[in-house]
C-alpha cells in the first residue's frame, strides 16, 4: 500500500509547483469548494437468465477551485442496486473511488492557444497524466488534441469485508486530435476526432450536435481501424458502430459565489450504443463532471461564447 502511495504522490507532484502563466485570464485567485452527487443506470439485455442486467450507482463528488485556474476533483461509486452484470458482478458491488485528480489550465491568449493538464485516478480506471489543447482559429472552427500516458488501477470494497485494491503497470500512451465546426445561427456543432484508444485500438469518430439552452442532442458515428476483437456479447467482430446522447444541463445554471455550494451533478446523460463491445474505441475521464456538451478547456467559442451572453 505505502508503494502505491507513492506512485500516487509522484503523479499528482509535479502539478501542486506553481507556475505563472503568460496572459493568464484570471487576475485574482477565487477559492471555491462544490460538494455535488448524481447517479449512473446501467442496463443490458445481454443474459438469457433474466430480462435486463440494471446497475445504479449513486455518484458523490466535490471539486475544489483554488484559483488561478487550479483545480483538485474527486468521486466515488456507491452501489444502490447491482442485478446482473455477472462479467464483474463482485467488483460492481463494491463501494469504489472512481476519480481523483489534480488539474491546472493555460491560457496564452496573446497566441491564441489553451491547455488543461491533469494527474491522478481518471475514470475508467486508469490513471497518470493528461494533456488537453483546444486552438480557437476562428468564429466556426477549433482544432483541439488529447494525450496521455497511463495505467490501469481499481480501489474498493464492500461492507463484508471484501476489497480489491491495485495499481498495475500496463502504461499505454494514448491520444486523439480532432476539428470542431460550429454553425452559429443553427445551434449545430460537427466534431471530427480520431487516433489511439486505451486498449491499443485505432479508430475514427463524427458527432453531430444540435444545442439547445440547457440541452443537447447528439448523434455519434464510429470506424474502427486495424484489427478487430471479438464482442463479447455476441461474438462478432464490427468495424463501424453509432448511436446517440442526450445530455441534459441541470439547475443551478448560475455560478455560485458562496464558499461552499452543495448542489445536483451538472448534468444527466443518456446515452445509446448499436455495436458496444466494451472495449473499443475507450476513453478515460478527467472529470467528474465530464460530458459531450462542455469543454474540458475554457475557451471563448462555439457554445461556450453563447452560454456566457
């Protein structure tokens, strides 16, 4: 346990040294601390034992703004009802961390550029460092790119005693570039990504996106490169996959300028897959909070310009 510790401290070190930013948007520090929670719904009509697999997870979370653009975010899982999922049924009883991470932005505003880097626990069970470039080139388009290196981790337990607890070190070095259009007048947004995933795999993504003032539709389609794995449901091997999201922006929509806001999570997610594997094309997350909708770098364009007006 002390071995992991350490490996832990090591990542989230070099992003407690702070270091002026040029240009830096804000002047003055604002410390804020957000306690929010949410829930996840997990169903699968995947077993020919019972009609669906349904696993609901409550999410706590908080996140600490320390100012100047620093940040440390948390969550955990806490099981409420776990019916199926026989693949990992112990572990989705456990009561578990599901992200813990410091971040720091960059604004260098006289170039126009922007930056987010990120260590710690991420989503997904992984864990190590991100970095996050977002370029605004114009009104319509914004080129942006992702990197990162990092491992596989799990840490829980449940109420009888039973834990499970590791840091492993299958390192991958992952990332993704991609071009975003935003139409303005329509509310609509086109995003075009692709580049290597956290199993090693390679493929490319379009979402469609419609905005609305506290919501947003979104329809997503996947090409898969290189060598395919078997779904584990079905046994087949697909090289395309779509589907779509909803994402709904929850009240409070005004910034707090209390100390302590205690609030609902951000936001609710629905989300449909036609060829999940559970394996391709994975993404980590960085934030608890993290969704198609927002930005995970702060820039002053697309639907990020409109909220703010």
């Amino acid at each position: 346990m002390l071995r992991k510790l350490i490996i832990i401290a090591s990542l989230l070190l070099p992003l407690t040294c702070c270091v002026q930013t040029m240009a830096q948007q804000e002047t003055t520090p604002v410390r804020q601390l957000e306690l929010f929670c949410g829930a996840t719904l997990g169903y699968a009509d995947t077993n020919w034992l019972r009609l669906y697999d349904v696993q609901v997870n409550a999410t706590p979370g908080l996140r600490w703004h320390l100012g100047h653009d620093w940040s440390i975010a948390a969550q955990g899982l806490i099981p409420v009802v776990s019916d199926g999922y026989t693949f990992r049924d112990i572990t989705n009883k456990y009561w578990r961390f599901n992200m813990a991470t410091v971040s720091r932005q960059l604004h260098f505003n006289n170039a126009n550029q922007h930056f987010r880097l990120t260590a710690g626990l991420f989503g997904n069970e992984r864990y190590g460092f991100d970095a996050r470039w977002a370029w605004p080139v114009n009104s319509w388009l914004l080129l942006n790119a992702q990197a990162g290196y990092t491992g596989s981790w799990i840490m829980g337990t449940d109420l009888k005693g039973h834990y499970d607890s590791d840091l492993n070190s299958d390192y991958k070095v992952t990332g993704q570039v991609g071009a975003d259009v935003y139409l303005q007048p329509y509310n609509i947004e086109f995003r075009l990504s692709g580049g290597r995933y956290i199993d090693g795999d390679y493929g490319s993504q379009l979402d469609v996106m419609r905005h609305f003032k506290h919501v947003t539709l979104l329809a997503f389609a996947q090409f898969r490169i290189g060598e395919l794995e078997v779904n584990t449901y079905d046994q087949k091997r697909y090289r395309t996959n779509g589907g779509f999201k909803i994402i709904w922006m929850l009240p409070p929509y005004k910034k707090s300028s209390r100390k302590v806001v205690v609030r609902p999570a951000s936001n609710f997610l629905l989300s449909n897959s036609s060829r999940v594997d559970g394996h391709s094309m994975q993404t980590y997350m960085i934030d608890p909070e993290e969704n198609s909708r927002e930005r995970l770098v702060d820039v002053d364009w697309g639907l990020g310009k409109e909220v703010a007006r």
